[in-house]
C-alpha cells in the first residue's frame, strides 16, 4: 500500500509562463514543478509555443517529462472557450503562421485597451505595460491589469478586470479569434490532441452543457480538462461523468499563473488538492517528449 502511494506520479498539464501572462520563465517554472515532486507537467501558453524550446531543455535536466503544450482562445459569447492543444509538432508550419497572426492580433489588441484607457482619463503608457518584454506580444489583459493595481487605479487585479477589462468592462476590446471548428482542427492538423480547458468558464450547467460537449465532440474534441483550480466539487464530478459518457480523455491542471493569479498553486487542481498519473488518461502523459535524445532514437528503433 505504501509502495503504492510511493509509486504515484504527481503531474499538473496546464501552466503559463512569462511566454504568455505567467510569472515565471519557463526554466523556472520546471525547476518549481521539479520541487514540487511532479513527474509530468505540460506548459499551456495562451496562443504560443515560444516557451517550449527551454522548458523542454530544463525538464530534461530536471527529470521531468514535460508535454508540449499550448492554450488557444476559441470564438464564445458568454463567458471563455479555451482549448489546450498537447503532443503537436511544434513546427508544423500552417500552426506556426496562424500563432503569429494570433499574437499579432494580440499586439493591435493591447495598444486599442490602453488607448480606451487614456481616453477614460487614466495615465497608462505601452512602455508600462510592457515592463521587461521586448514585443506587446505575447502580452495580454493580465499584464495591463497589474499596472492598473502597481499605479492604485484599483486595487486588485479582479477589480481592474470588473471595472475596465473584462468583458463587461468600460475598456473593453474584442479579440478576433477561431471558432472551436478551426481550433480543434489546426491542433489536429499538427499531429495533437484537443482538449477542453476548465469547462467551468463556458458557464453552462446540465442539458446546455451536454448540448455544447456534443457539439464539440462533432468536431473532433479529444478530451476534457476534469481537474482544474476552477471547478468546485460538484463541477468536477459532472465533468468526470461527461467524459465517460462521451469517451473523452480526461485531463488535469491547475492553470497555474505564478503571482498573476495569487489564488492558483501549482499542482493544486483538485478541490485544494494535487492530481496524480492514474487520474488522467495515460495517452496524454504519453505525448511528453522524452528525457534524452538517444530515448527518442531507442524509441523509434523499436518501432
Ligand atoms: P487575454 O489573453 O488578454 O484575453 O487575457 C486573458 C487572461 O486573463 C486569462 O489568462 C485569464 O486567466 C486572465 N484573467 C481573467 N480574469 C482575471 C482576473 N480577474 N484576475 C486575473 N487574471 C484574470
Ligand atoms: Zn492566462
Ligand atoms: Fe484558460
Ligand atoms: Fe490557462
């Protein structure tokens, strides 16, 4: 029983890093996650692999298998529709293009929300937003959020997104984005899987929710984000349920952010606890590039 316990491979698939709107380089992010004792983790941008590359170099001298990961927005009214594409080739070309077209989009996007800001009154410049990048980017809400707090616009990062940023906010501008159809198809075009992230956030409860799984399904949706820092007890269950009923690979992350999203551990997914390798599917774990070169080679010699 204890050898049991021992034996548990602790993992996190869903991680930011200061690539996107996380905290954290991505090098530092795998160190953390290797303290943490986790054995599989995935980083999951949003609309970019930029952090992949080191990641992948750090996890290999940290021993951790890391899954090549991405966050991509899709189109949705009510509240967020975001699937995590894992396992694709991260230079498949047609990917590649449309995550800078994305990111572009990004850029134009972010100097429309600080110019409405301006024209609110309130003193923000590009530059402040921009902090230590180089490119607006890989930049997004989360960032320019911090400066309203850092500058006591507001104080929390929850208040600059009630009041200016979100989708009801006085600042708010639309981000042009693919539809779930396009979305789950470019993941697959890449060679990966498509995964529904924290289905909490569509805001959909019982029939409707179902209605949604379907319709998602029929497009080629691979599996749903069951353990995540979003879902409640209740939503977890129902989540596990759907994916049984619908044969959808389960998944788990906490969606962590670094100090962007004070509230969110790392590994800390479900219900205030971490998750371990038997509570996801293994196919997922099975995407994570492996450790060393020369396992790679032994791999494809036996194929
Ligand atoms: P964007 O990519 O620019 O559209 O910003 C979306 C990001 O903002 C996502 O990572 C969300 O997790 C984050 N976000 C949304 N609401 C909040 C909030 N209240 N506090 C901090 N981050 C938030
Ligand atoms: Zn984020
Ligand atoms: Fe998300
Ligand atoms: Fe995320």
């Amino acid at each position: 029983m204890n050898d049991d316990i021992a034996n548990l491979k602790w993992i996190d698939l869903h991680l930011h890093t200061s690539c996107s709107d996380g905290t954290c380089t991505p090098a530092e992010l795998v160190r953390i996650a290797a303290d943490q004792g986790l054995t599989y983790i995935s980083i999951t941008d949003h609309d970019t692999i930029n952090g992949l590359r080191e990641g992948i170099r750090e996890a290999r001298q940290q021993r951790v298998y890391l899954v090549p990961g991405i966050e991509i927005s899709a189109k949705y009214t009510e509240g967020a529709l975001h699937i995590l594409g894992y396992g694709f080739d991260a230079e498949y070309l047609p990917l590649v293009d449309q995550l800078k077209r994305i990111q572009e989009v990004r850029r134009d996007r972010n100097v429309k929300i600080i110019e409405r800001l301006q024209s609110l009154g309130i003193q923000i410049a590009l530059e402040e937003m921009m902090g230590e990048k180089s490119d607006l980017k890989s930049l997004g809400r989360p960032h320019i959020a911090a400066v309203l707090v850092k500058k006591g616009v507001v104080r929390t990062m929850d208040e600059a997104f009630d009041r200016y940023l979100g989708k009801q906010g006085k600042a708010f501008v639309k981000k042009e984005v693919m539809t779930s159809a396009e979305t789950i198809r470019l993941i697959h075009d890449a060679g990966g899987v498509a995964v529904l992230a924290h289905p909490s956030t569509l805001r959909l409860e019982g029939p409707s929710f179902a209605a949604f799984i379907v319709r998602l399904v029929a497009e080629g949706l691979d599996g749903i984000e069951v353990y995540s820092s979003a879902h409640t007890v209740l939503q977890t269950q129902a989540y596990l349920d759907i994916a049984g009923q619908f044969q959808l690979l389960v998944s788990g992350g906490s969606d962590f952010h670094g100090a962007n999203k004070q509230d969110v551990t790392i590994a800390v997914c479900n219900n205030g606890r971490p998750i371990h390798s038997r509570m996801v599917s293994e196919t997922l774990l099975q995407l994570a590039v492996p450790l060393c070169d020369s396992d790679a080679d032994r791999k494809s010699d036996s194929e």
